[in-house]
C-alpha cells in the first residue's frame, strides 16, 4: 500500500477537491442524508437499501423508523408485523429474519446501543463492511471512507495505471481510506457514491461532464473514443433502473421477457437507451419484477 500511496500522492488532493466541487447542489435527496441522523437510522436505512431501489426503500423509511424507534421495539415485533412493513420493498418475509437477527444481536450483545466500533459493527447479523461504515460517518461521524460498486468503478478508472488489472476489494478499500477527506467526509462519501450513480455509470458515463476527468487515467487512455460517444436521447433512468432491478432479483433476459411477455430485444433496447418505452410495457416489465411501475422512472 505504500507505493500505492506515493504513486497517488499527487491525485489525492486533487480528487478530493473534484469531488467535493462536485457535490454543490447535486447530491440526490433521499430521507436518510438529512443531517443529525442517528446511527440506528443510518442502520435501518442500509437494511432497507439492500437489494432494492433508494426510490422503493424511501417509501417505506420514515414509517418503519415510527413503528420500530429501537432495536428494542424490532425485537419485541413478531416477524409478521415486521414483514408488513417491508411489502413495498419486496423480499418482506427475508428482510423480516435479517431484520429480528440483527436486533436480537444488539439488545442481547450490545445492550440496544449501536457500537461505533467496525469490528464490533461486522460482528452484526446481517452487516458487511460498507454498511459498517456508512454507520460509522453518516451516523457516528468519524471519518471512514465507504466503497460500494460505484465508488469501486471511479476507483478502478481513476487510478487504472497504478492498480492491478483486477484489485481486491481490500485493496480498494485501502485506497478509498488513503483518499478520504477527513473534514468533510459525509459529504464526500455521498458525492462520491452519487457520482459513480449519475455520472461515472457502468453503461452511458458522462466523462466529459465529470470533474475527475483530468486527472481519470481510464479517460486519458479512452479520450478519443469517448468524446465521440454521447448517452442516448432515449436513456433515461428507466433504462439504467430497469437493467438493476433486473439484474438485483437475478432475472435474465430470456426470463424477463416471458414473464412480462415483452420481446427480448425490446427489454435489450430499453436497457441500452435505444428506444423509449410506452407505459403500457414499463407497467408489464414492472408486473414481472414485482415492483411499482413508478420505480422505473
């Protein structure tokens, strides 16, 4: 890590400020980033967010946080009460179990406190590293840097010429703790984490609107061909949502396209931003995922 670090050193200051200047009125507004967020709500919203939509689990957030204000009323709840609550999101009767471990974990283990220690955090039923951390600045402040897949792809295309073709997760996990802006770090991890959503994307990146990009070794390598490519007129977020919906409950093409008895290459269209869908087939596709016709707008 530490040549990794002086093959950087002249980035990090510079991606830093990229981010943060990026951040000025852009960040999507989703009722977890409100600030003064406690770390159990920060927790609750990583549950809901798993597998689904920010749009499907905003939906449900406020009224799940009235409902059960503590571990201590989750733990109380039969898995039944706890199940109603998660209809909107999908998944209700898994996230019912997930959600009765967790919190039988924290009253037992912890007392009913949520620790602001990520050892003790990973020790957590149902936690992974992100969510760990994403309690630890969003809800306790300290400065972690988090890393989900959209920060794992700025990372890898950013700094492409001083990492391996295929670095580990704990390697980027390292890099991001290198990078973090300790003083702002809620607002640079939401900046990041929105940036990788709406501008350095999977499919469609926006790399000449992106402020990394003078410093983006994958846009330096890539520059001639991407300044030729432009997303298209017709993608929209229904493509780019209906590709991770898809792809979320592990459904193919071929399976999609017969459960919503819409053409594959209709469904393969969408997803690639070549044709704009009419309701009518947003409102099959949505039937065949189990989801609102809404979360694909």
């Amino acid at each position: 890590m530490q040549d990794l670090k002086a093959a950087t050193g002249e980035k990090r200051r510079l991606f830093q400020e990229a981010v943060l200047r990026w951040v000025t009125d852009q960040l999507r507004d989703y009722p977890w980033r409100k600030p003064g967020r406690s770390p159990y709500e920060i927790l609750i919203a990583e549950i809901l967010l798993k597998r689904t939509t920010a749009t499907a689990a905003a939906r449900v957030y406020e009224d799940f946080l009235h409902k059960f204000p503590s571990p201590q009323a989750i733990n109380d709840a039969d898995e039944e009460e706890l199940a109603q609550v998660f209809l909107k999101v999908g998944l209700q009767w898994q996230r019912a179990k997930a959600v009765k471990a967790l919190a039988g974990h924290l009253t037992e283990v912890q007392g009913g406190e949520i620790p602001c220690d990520l050892h003790l955090l990973l020790g957590i039923p149902g936690l992974g590293e992100y969510s760990a951390r994403a309690i630890l600045s969003f809800g306790f402040g300290i400065p972690v840097a988090v890393v989900d897949a959209n920060i794992e792809r700025i990372l890898t295309r950013v700094f492409q010429n001083v990492l391996p073709h295929r670095p580990s997760q704990s390697l980027l996990q390292e890099l991001a703790d290198w990078l973090v802006a300790d003083e702002s770090h809620v607002t640079y991890n939401l900046g990041l984490l929105d940036l990788g959503a709406l501008i350095c994307r999977y499919v469609g990146s926006f790399c000449k609107k992106c402020l990394l990009a003078s410093i983006c070794d994958y846009y330096d390598r890539n520059k001639a061909r991407l300044i030729k490519e432009e997303p298209s007129r017709y993608e929209t977020a229904i493509g780019i949502r209906l590709r991770k919906v898809r792809k979320e409950k592990g459904i193919g093409l071929a399976k999609l396209a017969q459960l919503a008895k819409v053409s594959k290459l209709t469904i393969i269209r969408i997803e690639s931003g070549k044709t704009s869908p009419k309701p009518e087939t947003i409102s099959k596709l949505a039937a065949a995922l189990q989801i609102e016709p809404d979360q694909l707008h």
